[in-house]
C-alpha cells in the first residue's frame, strides 16, 4: 500500500480539522436555537448578576447588571448569531479546503484557508470576547454561579490552536 505525501496527508487532517470546528460551531448555535432556555438561563442570570455567590460582595460592580429583558434577549441573539457565523463560515472555509486538496487546486486549498482563519473571527468575539472578558469580568462571572469562563477559554483555546495549526504551510511535495 502507497502512503500518500506528507503534504497531502497534513491537507487532508487538516480539512478534517476545519470542519470538525465547524460542526462545533453549529452544533452550540443549534443547541442554544432548539433549546432555547437552558443557555437563555445562564445569559439571563450572567448579565442580571442575580446569583452571585454568597462570599462576593461587590455592590459597586452590581451596578453594571443589564435586567431589562429585551438587553437580555438581544445579548442572547447576539451570541447565536456570532456561533451560527462561526460555524457557517467555518464549514464553508473546511469544504474549500477539501475541494481544493482533494482537486489538487492549491489556490482553492488557499482560500479555503482564508475563510476558516476569517470564519474564526465570531468565535473569538463571541468565547473570548464575550464570555471571558465581558461576562467573566465586566459581569464577575468568576463571582457567579453561573460561571461559564472555563468552558470559554477550553473553546476559544482549541479554536485557536487549531487556527495556528492550519495557519501552518505543508511540507513541501517530493
């Protein structure tokens, strides 16, 4: 049995990656679309900060709560639609790769690259951005009970261990 190249080896991994990445992302805006309440209560309460552990006495920082539901309801949609773009583009970003190295269109493999690297933007934003800096700091949720900031930052690390190794050029071809 022929093994193939390493350069045709590390496309194809690397093609599984992207859209392993992708169905994540898809599958956390889909989770939180068909069950709509289970994270709608960890948003809601996030942002309230209603459930802050019994130790924490930070009333200056009680101050920044967001309880108007609608402010709720739109952070919400915000983190969502942010998933629902990560995945999409991803998985848009992982089936150009795939074509392009299963076609041996390099440029095709290219831009595959490039539109999973700018699908990972939302997913930056949203466990990043959003979860870690803005619910984990802005909100306390490390204070919380409803502390989501481990999850965010073993997503956002994967994403962007993933996103250094794809970034990565093959081995050239010999």
């Amino acid at each position: 049995m022929r093994l193939p190249s390493l350069r045709r080896a590390q496309q194809c991994f690397k093609c599984l990656l992207a859209l392993s990445i992708a169905l994540f992302g898809l599958l956390a805006a889909s989770g939180n679309i068909l069950d709509y309440d289970s994270n709608w209560q960890f948003v809601r309460h996030v942002l309230a900060m209603d459930s802050m552990e019994p130790w924490f006495n930070g009333q200056a920082l009680k101050g920044r709560a967001i309880t108007h539901p609608g402010w709720q309801q739109a952070a919400y949609l915000a983190i969502i639609a942010g998933e629902l773009a990560f995945g999409l583009i991803c998985a848009w970003g992982g089936g150009a790769m795939l074509r392009g190295a299963l076609c041996g269109r390099e440029e095709a493999y290219l831009r595959g690259k490039t539109l999973f690297t700018l699908g990972c933007i939302p997913a930056l934003l949203v466990w990043y951005t959003g979860f870690a800096v803005i619910g984990g700091e802005y909100f306390a949720m490390w204070a919380s009970q409803w502390n989501g900031q481990m999850k965010a930052y073993a997503f956002i690390g994967f994403i962007l261990l993933s996103l250094a190794y794809l970034s990565q050029p093959e081995a050239a071809e010999r």
